[in-house]
C-alpha cells in the first residue's frame, strides 16, 4: 500500500516540476500521470547504466523521473499528442 502511495507522491513532484518546465496546463489526474510514466522511462534508463547498490531504491529516483517526464512531454510535442488541457483562466 505504502508503495503506491510512494508512485503517487513520485509521481506528482515529476510530473508538476516537468509540467512547469515545459509550461503545460494539465489536470492534477494527468500530473500524476506523466510523472509515474515518466518515473518508468527515468528508471529504465538508470537500470541500463547502473544498478542500485540495495535493492529498494536508486539514488537518482526523482531527478531521473523528472528527465523522464519531460522526455515524455518532449516526445507528446514532437508527436502532436495532445494530454487534456485546463484553462488558466
């Protein structure tokens, strides 16, 4: 239980600090989803080069989540893929 709270809250930190990197308007529910995305293509990548020392987490967890979400925004944009957007204003 406590794990997925952990990819919630994961989840949410990428997704927010990528979202306002790239400056894209998205739902809270979208969020959340391109940061947990963005942690698996971010974890993929670090288990290619280096595996953790313990088993449980890898040291660059969050920064490598946050690269991934904003390759996944990258790619969405290249690819004209469009996430729901929310209005601003």
């Amino acid at each position: 239980m406590f794990h997925l709270i952990w990819y919630i809250l994961i989840g949410l930190i990428s997704g927010l600090i990528a979202r306002s990197v790239m400056h894209v308007h998205l739902t809270i529910f979208w969020t959340i989803v391109l940061g947990i995305i963005g942690s698996i293509v971010g974890g993929c990548v670090t288990h290619l080069f280096s595996r953790p020392t313990n088993e449980r987490y890898h040291p660059a967890g969050l920064i490598f989540s946050i690269l991934g979400a904003l390759l996944v925004l990258f790619i969405c944009y290249k690819l004209k893929i469009h996430f729901p957007q929310v209005n601003p204003f």
